[in-house]
C-alpha cells in the first residue's frame, strides 16, 4: 500500500485546504493519508471528512514543535485524539509562542530596511496563530527581497541569521506526554535535518526512547536516498518503528509530491503496523 504520514495544510503552513491535500494525496495514489499541521489540529475533521469521501484511509496526526539541546526537533503525533484537553491546551501555548515570535521576527526584518514584513506574512496565512518563518519567506520572495525561500532562509530567516528568533519550544517530555494522553503514537520527524553533534544525536535518540518514544520518519521528503538506509540501520539498532511521509508543503515544494516516496527498507516494523 502507498502510505504517506507527513503533509501539511493551509492550516500551518501548506498552501492548500484539507479537502485539497486529500484529494491530491489520492489522485497520486495514497490509501492511508495523514495530515500534520505544526502545533495545529483544526484540519482534522475536514481531512478526515474528505478522505472518508474519497475512500481513502485516515490518520489524524500533528507535528508538535520541541526545543532540544537548543535546536528545534519536530515530533508527529499519529493516530491522536484531537479533542484531548491535554492536547489542545498544549498545542494553544506553542500557537502564542509563534504568534509573539513573528512579531520579533518582523522588527528585525524592519532593522534590516524591510518595513511592514508582519502584515505581509499574514497575507499567506490562513490562521493567524500558525504564522511562521516560511511565511515570511514567502512575502520576501512575493517582495523581491530574495529569489527563493530558500534565499530567505539563508539571508534573514534560518538559525542565526539577522532576522533569527530563538523561541523555547515545548520540551520532548511535554510532547509525548500530549501525544501519550490524545492515545497516539510518538514519531521523530526527518531525523536526517537536525545539526546536532553525534552525542547530542545519541541524547535524542535516546531521551525519546525512554520517554515513550515509538518511531522515526526513515522515508520522507527530507530525507536523501542515503539518509533512507542511514536511518533503516538507526530505527533497528534503537528498536523503533518506521514512518513514511512526503512532509508534503505545496504543489512542486521539496523533493517529492503525496505518495512520491520508495517503500520502507526491508526488516522494519511499519510504525501503522497496529491501525492498518
């Protein structure tokens, strides 16, 4: 079965409603789809809606922003109740945190002579919570202020750049406590993308086992080829589940589409093992 865990909606920062991300994911084949929004559950009723529609498999899911050893690590909580109070009330404190951080994010742009960049944000933003570095990168590329977001990742907006804002996240412990109490499954996402030392690498991997931790993302957009067998090697010798996922954003954005990705390497145990 072609089974994509990852993708993201205009809810946080996709480009298109859930009804268009399901009907995408099954025009390029899905049978089981999650949808993912950072720090965000709204989409899930319309998703699961749209793919109950389509019959198509459903997942609701989330990716839930966590500061470890400094850096952002982001863990997706499958299979969750979005109506778990613990939950909710989690994921509405990381949305205040966004919130004021894009505000701090716009006075340094303002700093950098790039004046009103907040309200030029807002216009890619279907919920004003979720407001996030890719949207401002999209209104400095709209702007003519870069030539790409990756330009404006790399000039104004990645870790240490002039218009940076270091936020606290929540913490490993936190997430997969939200994630254990909404009755899901804890998933490390895109492993391959966090600059970490290979101690602190080490620290994660194992802090998140020993908190409840069941899975990593070992197929996904982010990932390279040789990442893919890297982390088939790494989820056996940790004894974790793998995930698959596109970590799909918007039409002809990352490295491949909804349902774009090769199957798990041979010998692992499928973190949908217990729903599908």
């Amino acid at each position: 079965m072609n089974i994509d865990l990852h993708s993201h909606s205009m809810q946080s920062d996709g480009v298109l409603s859930p009804t268009d991300v399901a009907e995408r994911a099954h025009a390029n084949g899905v049978d089981w789809w999650a949808l993912s929004d950072h720090d965000e559950t709204s989409g899930l009723a319309e998703a699961a809606q749209a793919a109950a529609n389509l019959d198509m498999g459903f997942i609701p899911g989330v990716e839930i922003s966590v500061t470890f050893c400094d850096k952002t690590v982001h863990i997706l909580g499958l299979h969750i109740d979005p109506a778990n109070a613990d939950l909710a009330a989690g994921l509405a404190a990381i949305r205040r945190s966004r919130f004021d951080r894009a505000h701090r994010m716009a006075d340094r742009l303002a700093d950098c002579g790039i004046a009103d960049a907040f309200e030029g944000a807002l216009r890619y933003v279907d919920n004003p919570d979720l407001i996030s570095r890719v949207h401002f990168a999209r209104h400095l590329r709209e702007q003519g202020h870069v030539k790409s977001l990756q330009q404006a990742f790399d000039r104004y907006l990645g870790d240490g750049k002039r218009a940076s804002v270091v936020i606290q996240w929540a913490s490993l412990e936190q997430a997969l406590g939200w994630i254990r109490a909404a009755g899901g499954k804890a998933v490390i996402a895109h492993p391959g993308r966090y600059k970490y030392t290979p101690q602190q690498h080490d620290a994660l991997f194992q802090t998140f086992k020993d908190l409840g931790g069941q899975g990593i993302e070992v197929v996904t957009g982010s990932h390279t080829p040789a990442q893919y067998k890297q982390y088939a090697k790494l989820a056996a010798a940790y004894g974790f589940q793998a995930s698959r996922g596109s970590d799909f954003h918007a039409p002809g954005a990352g490295r491949v589409d909804l349902g774009g990705m090769p199957d798990l390497p041979d010998g692992l145990i499928p973190v949908w093992q217990d729903w599908i």
